[in-house]
C-alpha cells in the first residue's frame, strides 16, 4: 500500500517536471517573436506604433515644407513690390523705362534683365497718363477753336484772308433791318403790329357796315409797320386809309379825308385809347361804324363808361389770346419770346355800328360768325362779365 502511494507521488513529480520544462520552452519561443498567445499580439502592437510614428514624421515634414513654401512667396512678392515702387520713382538719369539700371552706353533689351517686372494692367504708367493728359489737351484746344470758327462768319474768318470778302461766292451774313423812325413820339414796348386772325375775326361784319358795299372805306390811324394794309387785303378790303403821320394833327386840321369805318389796335399806354374813344364820340369820327382792339380792363375805366353812355357797344372775345409782333429791328431783345411778341393784357374787339339800327344789324351778323366757334359775342357789359364767369 505505501509502495504503491510512493510510486503515484514519484509520477505526480515527473509530469510536473515536464510540465515546468515545456513551459520554459513556450515561454522562450514567445519571446523570441513567436506568434502564440501573448508573445503575437505584443508583436503586432509594436508593428502598428512604428507605422504610426513615420506618418506622423511625414506630415510632419509636409506641414513643414508648404510653410517654407508660403513664406518664400511672401518674400518673392515683398520683393515685386519694391521693385514696381521703385520703377515709378525713377524716370530720369541712368535708369531704364521700367526702373533697371542700366550701364553708360550699355544698349540692353530690359525686359531680358532678371530684375525687369512687368507692370500691372491696373497700375497705368505715369508717362502714358502724361502722354494721354497731353492728347486730350489738344482735342479740346481743336474743339474750341473749330466752334470758334463756325460762330466767326467766313467774311471775318482770319484763316480765309485770301479771299476776299466781296466775293459773291462767299454767302455773307444778313445785315441787320434799319431801326425804323416815326415823325411822332413812340413807346418801343407799346409798338406793335396785330396778327390777321385778328381781322379774320371782325372781316364779315365790317363787310355789313355799309349796305351794298363789301368794301368800305378803313381808316387805321395809328401806323406801326404797315403790315396792317397787307393783312386786310388778304381780306379784301382794298381800299385802307393808313399812313406814318402823326393822327392827333390830321384830326386838328381835320385832313384824314373820307372814311367808313375806323379799326385799328390803339397803343394801350399815355392816354392814347382815351384821345380816341372822344374823337370817335365827340370828334370828327362821331356818328362812323369803330371796331377797336383793346384790353378787356378798358371797358372799366371812367372815360369809356362816360363816353359810351347812352349807346350800347358789343363785344367780340376771342377764344384763343391774340399775339402781336412789334416791327423788325425795333424792341430790344427781351429774356422770353412771349414778352417778346405778346401784349401782357388779354385783348377784344370793341364795336360800334355808328347809330342803333346800324349796331343791331352789325350785332346779328356777328352772332352768326360767333356759331363758327373761334369767338364769343356780348352784347352789353354785363353779358362780359358772365362769359368770364362762363371760362
């Protein structure tokens, strides 16, 4: 029994012992780079943190090189700088068209030197600015003198000295109208000549001032340019009393001559349209047929309503304002046309048929051109007043 207890424990003991031995020899493989248990993955840990490492060191190296690359062409550029502020400082003595120094009697092509830039499109070259500064200069030094030339007739033209100035060829400049002169005093703002469509107005109604003659006899007193015997013809009335004399002496020496009708556009200033409305009513033209073309405000005044007092005129308004034109030469220049040509008052026709059956003849005829639609007519004063109100 104890012999057989000694010989388990003496077994128990050897395979220990190989068991120690085999252990040894597992572990020393391991160690050695064997690919068991714990001794392979240690390897494969230590494989993995070299790879780690050289792509760190790599993009390390990388980072690296692109900032020295940056910062060469931060230096490069500083560089371009300086040498395009110096070409634009250094124009003169021994320097190059573009800033590079060149050598005395060294003839060198610079855009071959290493120092040469090419200047920027959007940096323009101060000579070339000069340059265009300079032709721009002239252009305008060209123009003017050109519209010079064209204000300069070529009579007067100094460049066209060799030809002569009475050269019919030549088309000389229109001489300026004389200034017309009158025997009697005249106001140049109160001169003026009365357009047709004016008379167009009036011209079937003065036919009717005499029974059986469509052309009486018209007296115009008051002479401006004549213009008013043209624009009656074209009316045809033939037969026009009107010549540059002064009217207040024909009327005291009683020389007019004989007469039908009086019309005219008396000047509105210095008592003129008084001095005739007493002639016309208690003068040598009393009992005759007036058509007076005069501002709408004189049928207000004091001498009108005392000298028509007892008769009963009528009235002719026209629907569009009439312009009158003074003589050529005559008036001054004025800022405006309209001041120019125009009377500042709204003018009418003022008419009388000489007695009351004559004026009530004249009145109907003048309704019935008024249905044309270029005029009104009033009969009477207040009649005026509500054709105002009516516009």
């Amino acid at each position: 029994m104890w012999a057989e207890a000694f010989k388990k424990a003496d077994e128990m003991e050897l395979v220990g012992e190989v068991g120690e031995d085999f252990g040894e020899r597992e572990e020393e493989k391991n160690q050695g780079g064997g690919g068991f248990n714990g001794g392979g993955d240690m390897g494969r840990k230590e494989g993995t943190k070299g790879k780690n490492e050289k792509k760190v060191k790599k993009e390390k190296k990388e980072k690296k090189e692109k900032k020295e690359k940056k910062k060469r062409k931060n230096d490069e550029r500083s560089e371009e700088a300086g040498e395009r502020k110096k070409t634009k400082h250094e124009h003169s003595g021994g320097i190059g068209g573009n800033g590079v120094e060149l050598a005395a009697g060294e003839e060198k092509d610079i855009t071959q030197n290493e120092e040469y830039q090419q200047p920027k499109k959007d940096a323009p070259n101060q000579e070339a600015t000069e340059q265009d500064d300079g032709v721009s200069k002239k252009k305008k030094k060209k123009k003017k003198k050109k519209e010079n030339s064209k204000k300069t007739p070529p009579s007067q033209n100094p460049s066209s000295s060799n030809e002569s100035p009475t050269d019919p060829q030549i088309p000389q400049p229109p001489s300026p109208p004389p200034t017309p002169t009158f025997p009697y005093p005249v106001d140049p703002s109160d001169h003026c000549e009365s357009p047709e469509i004016a008379y167009s107005h009036v011209s079937e109604i003065l036919k009717s001032c005499i029974p059986n003659n469509d052309n009486p006899i018209i007296y115009d007193p008051y002479y401006c340019d004549g213009g008013v015997i043209t624009r009656l013809a074209n009316l045809g009335f033939t037969n026009v009393l009107h010549n540059k004399v002064d009217c207040y002496s024909s009327w005291s020496s009683n020389s007019v001559g004989r007469f039908d009708v009086v019309v005219t556009n008396p000047p509105y200033s210095e008592g003129h349209v008084e001095r005739i409305m007493e002639w016309v009513m208690e003068g040598g033209g009393r009992g005759r047929s007036w058509f007076f073309l005069m501002p709408q405000y004189v049928h207000k005044h004091e001498y009108y309503q005392r000298l028509t007092k007892g008769i009963r005129p009528f009235y002719i308004v026209p629907k569009k304002r009439y312009i009158y034109t003074p003589p050529a030469g005559f008036r001054d220049k004025k800022k405006s046309d309209t001041h120019k040509k125009s009377s500042p008052f709204t003018s009418m026709w003022y008419c009388w048929g000489g007695s009351d059956g004559n004026n009530g003849r004249l009145l109907k005829k003048a309704m019935e051109v008024a249905r044309g639609g270029e005029i009104d007519v009033a009969r009477s004063k207040s009649k005026l007043r509500d054709l105002r109100r009516k516009k």
